[in-house]
C-alpha cells in the first residue's frame, strides 16, 4: 500500500496538470462543435492505446514507383508529395496505378517484423493526398482493383498483423487530389455544391472501410487543414459522432476537426479535440508541461521528411539509438511513439528500415517492460536520461542514454522515499549498491561503460519518515 505512495503522487501530478490546463482555457466563446469531452478518455480501448506505447506507420502507395525521382531529376520534397512537383506532370502520375504491382508484398512477414521491433500497433495509409486507395473501394476507380494486383492490400494487412496480437489503425487523406469534387478552397457556388459530394464521398468511404475491416481500432485523419474541410466544423463534428457511433471506442486524434470558427487540434476555448493530441509530428514535446494532461501520440520519419519510399534518402538519417531515445523519452512524457517505414513498390523494404527494426526489436526485447504501459514518473529528471514510471505501480526505470564522465548517476528522489533495490533489466540478478549523498538522494555507478545502447536500470522504493538524525542538514548561510 505504502509502496503506490510515489505512483499515485505522479498520477495526481498529471491530473493537476490537466485540471490546471482545463480551468486556465479561456471558456468565454460559447462553441456547438468544440471540445465535447473534458480530459482524457477512461474507458478500456484507450487505456489499451496508452499502455502500447511504440506503433510502426508505414506509407505506401503509387509514390513508392518513381520514389522521389521523375526522368532522372530529384525531387527535393516528401516521396509522397511527388504529384505536387511541376516536374512530375500530374496525369503521367495519376496512370502510375497501371504499374502498382507489388509481386513481394507478404504481409506476414511485414507483420511479424514490427512484431520482432517490439510495436504494439500500426497505421497503414489506405489512401494518401494523391487518392489512390489501397482497399478496393466501390466508391471509386482509383483503387488496386484497377491495378495490375488487383487484389486488396489493407484486408491481409490487416488480418496479418491482428494475428500477431498488433492493433491496426487506419490513416485516412481528406485531401484527395485525384476527386473532381475535392476543392481546397471552394470559391464559387458551383465549388461548394462539388465539395459537397466529396464530403458524401468521404463519409461513404469510411463507412466502408468499417465495415470491411472491423477490427481496427481507429482512424488516423490527415490533410484537413484546407479551408474547405476547417470552415465547415459541423461536418467534422457530425462524421466524428457518426465513426464513433457505429464503430463504439474508435480512437480518433485532434487532426480530424475543427471547431466553427476554424480552430484546429484545441478549440477556441483552448480545449483538445478528439481522443489524443495529433499534432507532434517529427517533434516531440520537451517537457510534461509541454502536453497539458493530454493523451498524445508523436510520429517520426527515419531520415529529414520523407514517409513514402524515396530512393536517395539524403540529409541525417536517424539511427537505431536515436530513435530508442525518443521512445524513451515520448514514454517518459506520457506519450505514444510512432516510427514510420516507406517500403518500396514491389512490397520490400530497403535495408536501413529493416536494420533499424531488428536493433530497435532487439533493445526492446531486454528493455521493452520500461516501454509498454509506461509513463510519467515524477521524479526530477537528470541529464543521463529519463524516469518511466510502469503506470499504476512503485516501479521506475532509468534509462540511461548519457553516462557522464564520473561515471556517477545522480538519482533524487521525492521527499521521505528510499532506494532499496537497484538493478539492470539486462542482469537483474546483480544488485547495484547506491552510494547516498543526500536526503533522498543517491549515485548509482554502472559497472560498465562500455555500453551501445540505453541501459535500464529498475528501482525499488520505499517509504521513510524523513527524519535522518540530522545528517543532510542543509548548509545555513
Ligand atoms: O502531408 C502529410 C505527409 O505526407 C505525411 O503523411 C504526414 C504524416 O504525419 N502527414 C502530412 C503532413 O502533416
């Protein structure tokens, strides 16, 4: 009982987060398609969400063909945006569906991949901004149906990777370049009637997808900041309610709506929208201040900005540890994180992706229980790393990414809690004997320091009753 103490004082610092993000929103505008819940949601389906904590996003569709690159020049923007490139002319693009033909698609081995890297969910692009949709969609001709593989590519997605116990979401492009009804920015009556079936359209499709596929867990929306889709706040409103009536728990983030006066993510109270803050896209918030109690979930390229297959990845391309460091850290603030993959037009993916899943499955298989249903621990946080807290429980994990050159990792605990158990999770049977150098306070040395990836260390706590006879009496000055 004692030993929850410390947890429940981290949880109780997350729900005055929240309450204190939720009274200092400004709540004079009085709003019909605002937030309509306040806080985190607390039912089942979004505790599972949380507890899984790293999620594999894979982007694919007609981009993976030229893959960045159109009668030899380079183009210098995201894969995917390709279309967009007044070097690519658009309707030589939009006949790329004659070539789709991934002959070495095998999704049970993409599943059992991101099963090996240790992701608990996915998110597959059914359709991205050029409109080409990956589920024969009796909505539309642009779909794999007419393609060379004719047959659908998100039912064996997936099948295959429920299979191997991995939540699937489905991310879905408002932004549909190839509709003749889809207008960025309607300027005539004529615009607003077209807009005005392609929101049918849309609602259409995801009814669909529902139907066809009803073990997803949610949708993952993007391309909704046009005008056409944030000045009409009702509608993103009514089709959130519509999803989420016919399909009860569907897990939607803060993309998918705007408030009527145009607000996106946070309505113009300042309260979030839908069921997790959608917004951390190649960023990750700096502190827990910085996500206000919310749910949140941040997805990561590999390299600079590139999420469909780009032959020539230029600029950083993020290695295994530095992608551990910001699950690491997204875990320690709360959060999900989301590693995206690009896997080329046959259905392969390019070595660096599957090296970087292998050292990242591998770290996780050693260090994954600091991962999974982890969160916020509380503590002071030190410049070795960061504290996770296993949610609900005393448990806390260092995961050291930094070892400075003393050697010395400083541990401070809240006030009146004692160390009495350290270990690595990579050799738990050996005890590391912390040295006190203070009220609550500890250095931990590891024995090595020869290490390549972040090492967990787990701790065990207790109560105490703060007084030490006093030996840490502070300096009076
Ligand atoms: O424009 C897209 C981009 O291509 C990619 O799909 C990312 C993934 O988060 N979302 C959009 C930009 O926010």
């Amino acid at each position: 009982m004692k030993k929850l103490c410390t947890a429940a004082a981290g949880a109780l610092l997350l729900l005055q987060l929240h309450s204190l993000a939720q009274t200092t929103a400004k709540d004079s505008i009085t709003l019909q398609h605002g937030a309509h819940r306040i806080g985190n949601r607390t039912d089942a389906g979004m505790a599972r969400w949380r507890s899984l904590r790293l999620g594999q996003f894979i982007h694919w569709g007609l981009y993976a063909i030229p893959g960045g690159e159109w009668k030899g020049k380079t183009y210098n923007g995201a894969a995917e945006w390709i279309r967009s490139w007044k070097e690519m002319p658009q309707a030589e693009y939009d006949n790329l569906y004659k070539q789709f033909n991934p002959v070495n698609y095998q999704p049970e081995q993409w599943a059992l991949q991101a099963k090996n890297m240790g992701a608990k969910y996915m998110i597959i692009t059914t359709k991205h901004h050029d409109g080409f949709c990956l589920w024969p969609s009796k909505y539309s001709r642009y779909t794999v149906a007419s393609s060379p593989w004719k047959k659908d590519i998100i039912g064996p997605m997936v099948d295959a990777y429920n299979k191997n116990g991995i939540d699937v979401y489905l991310y879905f492009s408002i932004i549909d370049w190839n509709h003749p009804d889809w207008r960025a920015s309607p300027k005539t009556p004529a615009d607003s009637i077209a807009y005005g079936r392609f929101k049918v359209f849309v609602k259409n499709q995801l009814q669909e997808l529902l139907t066809k596929y009803p073990t997803i867990k949610g949708f993952w929306f993007d391309g909704t900041w046009d005008d056409s889709w944030k000045n009409d706040g009702a509608f993103s409103d009514e089709l959130e309610q519509y999803l989420q009536k016919i399909h009860p728990g569907l897990i939607i983030g803060s993309r998918l709506r705007a408030d009527e006066k145009g607000a996106r993510h946070f309505d113009s109270n300042g309260r979030l929208m839908g069921d997790y803050e959608q917004g951390w896209e190649r960023k990750l918030p700096e502190k827990i201040a910085d996500i206000h109690g919310n749910d949140w979930e941040g997805v990561m390229t590999i390299p600079e900005n590139q999420w469909g297959y780009n032959a020539r990845w230029a600029g950083h391309i993020k290695s295994a540890n530095e992608l551990i460091e910001m699950l690491v850290k997204s875990t320690s603030l709360a959060g999900n994180f989301v590693i995206n993959f690009g896997p080329k037009s046959d259905g392969t993916f390019r070595t660096e992706e599957v090296q970087r899943m292998q050292e990242i499955g591998q770290w996780m298989k050693v260090n994954g229980a600091a991962i999974y249903n982890g969160g916020y621990a509380g503590f002071e946080k030190q410049d070795w790393g960061y504290y996770i807290r296993k949610n609900g429980t005393d448990s806390v994990f260092m995961v050291v990414c930094n070892v400075p050159v003393s050697g010395d990792l400083r541990v401070k605990l809240p006030q009146q809690t004692t160390l009495t158990h350290a270990a690595t999770l990579e050799n738990p049977a050996q005890a590391i004997t912390p040295e006190v150098t203070g009220k609550n306070e500890y250095f931990l040395r590891l024995e090595t320091k020869n290490f390549h990836t972040p090492v967990v260390i787990l701790l065990q706590t207790s109560r105490n009753t703060g007084n030490d006879n006093g030996r840490f009496e502070k300096a009076k000055t």
